[in-house]
C-alpha cells in the first residue's frame, strides 16, 4: 500500500470512526430517546434505540481501532466492511 493510499484510507477511517462513535455515545447514555416527531412508544422501543446506538458506537471504535492498526490487521478492514454492507 503506498503512502498516499495508506493516509486517504485513514482519514476516511477516522472520518467514519469519529462520525459513528461521537453521536451514538451521546444517544446512548441520553435519557429521552428519540428523535422529534419519531419518539418511542414504549420500553421495547426505547430499547431498540439503545441497542442501534450501542451499534453505532462499536462500529466507530472499530474503525477507529482499524485505523490505528492499518498495517498490522488488515483483517479488521475487511470485518469492518463485512458488518457495513
């Protein structure tokens, strides 16, 4: 992989780690869920919610980490890109 390469890889890696990380950590742990217009009805979809933004917050470490590990784990690129499409 050439340098070039290598850094437009990693910024599209921490581009994608910083915009799933930061907004699904602070839905996660809010305590209203929801967006407005579109608010859970009950418990079971409060929970849904919890969980997709549980989900958006282990992918963006994911990818952080794969960014962080570029050359060494060129298995979890190929994880990361599995669970996203």
């Amino acid at each position: 992989m050439t340098p070039f390469h290598k850094m437009i890889l990693c910024g599209l890696l921490l581009f994608l780690g910083i915009s799933l990380l930061f907004p699904g950590g602070i839905e996660l742990f809010r305590l209203q869920a929801g967006i407005p217009g579109l608010e859970p009805a009950g418990i079971d979809a409060l929970n849904h919610f919890r969980t997709l933004h549980g989900m958006m917050t282990g992918l963006g470490i994911v990818a952080l980490w794969a960014c962080w590990n570029i050359e060494q784990s060129p298995e979890l690129l190929l994880g990361l890109a599995v669970i996203i499409a």
